[in-house]
C-alpha cells in the first residue's frame, strides 16, 4: 500500500531542510541503505534548490513536495509554479562525468540524474515546473 | 548578521574563534600562517547556509591567503551549492597562483564530489594534518 506525504514550503533557502527531515521520517523504517537515503536527500535538495533559484528567484511562491512510499521505492515529486528552467539552459556536456558547468549553480539536475534510479523533468502547460525523483529500495 | 560577526571578531578569526553559531552550521576561519587559511565547517551545507562559506571562504582569499583549507571532516550533508562555492574560491585562487585543498573524510562526502565530476578540480585529502603539512 502506497504512503502519501506532502509538504509545501515557502520558496526560500531556508525552509529546504524541512523536506530532507521529512524524507529521513519517511524512509527511516525502510529498507534503505544510509548512502541510499542520502543520495536521496541530496536530489530533494538539489530539486528544491532549483525551484528556489530558478522559478522564483529566490524568494517568492511555494514549493509543493509530494513523498510517495511503497514496498519498493520511494517516489519525490517537487513542483513550483514559477518561471521555470530547462535542462538544456543546465547541461553541459564538455564538463565533467555527468555533464555539470565547474560553475556556481548549474549542477542540480545533473547531480539528481547521478544520484536516483528514475528522473522525470515535465512543464504542465498550466505552468511550472515537476521534478520527479524515484530511489529503489535497497536488495 | 554574519558580515558584522566576521567585521567584529577580526582578532578573534586570528585565534580560531567560532563565527557563527546557528544549529546545524558553524564555520570558522583561521589564518596558521600569513598565506594559508583554514576554513572549518561543520552541519550541512546548502543553498541556505553556502553564503556564510562563501564569504568566510572570500575573507580568507581577500586577506592574502594563497594556500586554503576547506575542512569539511565535520560535514554531514554538502549539495551542489557548496561545490560551487568550492570551485569558484578555486579559481580565484589559481589566479593568484593559489590552490584550494579539500579534507573531507566521509565516504559520502567524496562521493559527490566524484559524482559532479570535480575529482580533478582541487585536491582531496582525509586529514587536516595532511592538508597543512602539504601547505609547509
């Protein structure tokens, strides 16, 4: 059976850290590893992070945070309905082993990509962006 | 604010005083030598918290350190923030003929880095005493 969480934090540095607590909660009694729940933590921060910087410039809106566990995986959805980013305006395939810019910023998605088992970037058409981020439980 | 804690406590930087005592994230700045700095973090590094690294970072460089230590054995948590904040105090340093070295002990903590591709950028060592003897 699924187990639903939500979370909606103001888009502000801040207020990242609450959904890393959250996700510690909800995978404590799972079967994943430290490294497991840690990549994880950093994908949901790298996610928030670029609601917070790109879609809305650090300091308006909200960030919708969505954790979804089951047997075998947890499943992060982030939304913000901010302006939005592109993973071509991130790439950078010259730079480094996952494509990332040696520069302030600009590594977040490549980082996600490296570190969680499914990786989906969608623009709704009522706007925003959704990042969804899905972590296997551990063998 | 931490740019008056840092503007107040110049002498006591000097001595290893803490600047900033917030849960979770503290950062200090020590100067051991007139062209090395150390800066030692501990908590998590994130969008929030980076701006207090980076300008403990930036101080260091400003005051003519050409060696810096960025100390992260206290670390539980860095994102893609701090690796900027890491590359970009890298680069100022290079153009000074400068160089940045990491400690980071932590498995977890080296995996990002490897995972960003940024294994090559500076130097990675698991002691501070290895850092500092590299300084010398």
């Amino acid at each position: 059976m699924n187990e639903l969480v939500t979370l909606e934090i103001p888009a502000k540095a801040e207020y990242v850290v609450l959904g890393r607590l959250a996700l510690a909660g909800l995978v404590r009694e799972r079967r994943f590893s430290a490294d497991a729940v840690a990549d994880l933590k950093l994908a949901l921060t790298e996610a928030c992070s670029n609601s917070i910087r790109h879609a809305y410039d650090h300091d308006k809106g909200q960030v919708h945070l969505s954790f979804v566990a089951s047997a075998d995986r947890v499943t992060v959805t982030v939304r913000d309905q901010g302006g939005g980013f592109h993973e071509d305006d991130i790439d950078c395939p010259e730079c480094g082993s996952v494509g990332v810019k040696l520069s302030e910023g600009g590594m977040g998605i490549s980082i996600i990509r490296a570190v969680v088992d499914e990786f989906r970037l969608d623009h709704p058409e009522s706007g925003g962006t959704i990042l969804t981020l899905t972590k296997l439980c551990d063998a | 604010m931490a740019e008056q804690a840092i503007a107040v406590d110049a002498q006591a930087r000097h001595e290893g005083v803490c600047l900033d005592d917030r849960p979770q994230f503290r950062v200090q700045l020590a100067r051991p030598a007139d062209d090395v700095a150390v800066v030692t973090l501990e908590g998590e590094i994130d969008l929030y918290t980076a701006p207090r690294f980076k300008e403990a970072l930036g101080q260091g460089i400003d005051e003519g350190a050409r060696y810096v230590i960025v100390d992260l054995s206290s670390v539980t948590f860095v994102d893609s923030t701090a690796l900027g904040v890491l590359v970009g105090g890298a680069r100022r340093l290079r153009l000074h003929d400068g160089s940045l070295v990491v400690v980071a002990g932590l498995d977890r903590i080296r995996r990002i880095f490897e995972i960003a591709g940024l294994g090559g950028a500076f130097a990675i060592l698991p002691t501070l005493d290895d850092a500092l003897a590299a300084a010398r």
